[in-house]
C-alpha cells in the first residue's frame, strides 16, 4: 500500500554517542488525521523536536497528501510553524510531487 512507502509515522535520530562532535539528535512523527478518496488522499498533523548545534527547536505543521490511482505520483502540500529555543521562530509553506522510481 502507498502508505507504505510514502508516510513515515515516527522517525528517530539520535549521534550522543559520538564524543568526538557535538550530542544531536531529533524526533518527528506523522499523525494522520483523516483519509479520503478511497484510501489515496491524506490530511495530517507532524509534530517535531531537534536538538542540532546546542539549540532546540519545536515544530509543528498540517498537510495533505495525494496519490494517483496506479500508487506511482504522489503529490502534497504542507506548513508549519518553528519554534527555536533562542527565540528565533518561522512559519512557512511548501508544495512537492514525488514519483517512484
């Protein structure tokens, strides 16, 4: 199923076990929120936290995404709102399309 490929519900990184560099290391998840158009369409919520160059950052945004009915174009949508820790905060949107290859 598109799912499969396409959505991602939990990704997880973490380097604190490198002495060597600075500790980063991130969480991000996809949280559906409602599916459509016979299971091809999607509406979510992705939450997030990282923690890069001694600097936390919050995130959060909406989407939407859109597979063809052969599962092989997937095209969406989203936007999101940062939250970094020193006070630096964004918002912003983007488009992208996607084909298997």
């Amino acid at each position: 199923q598109w799912h499969d490929v396409f959505v991602r519900k939990l990704d997880v990184s973490a380097d604190i076990f490198n002495t060597k560099k600075k500790q980063d290391g991130y969480i991000r998840s996809l949280i559906p929120l409602m599916t459509g158009m016979n299971q091809h369409a999607l509406f979510y919520f992705s939450p997030g936290v990282t923690y890069f160059n001694r600097r936390m950052t919050y995130n959060a945004g909406l989407g939407f995404r859109r597979v063809n009915a052969a599962e092989n174009f997937l095209w969406g949508f989203n936007t999101f709102y940062d939250y970094d820790s020193r006070g630096s905060n964004r918002y912003g949107y983007d488009g992208w399309r996607r084909g298997k290859t």
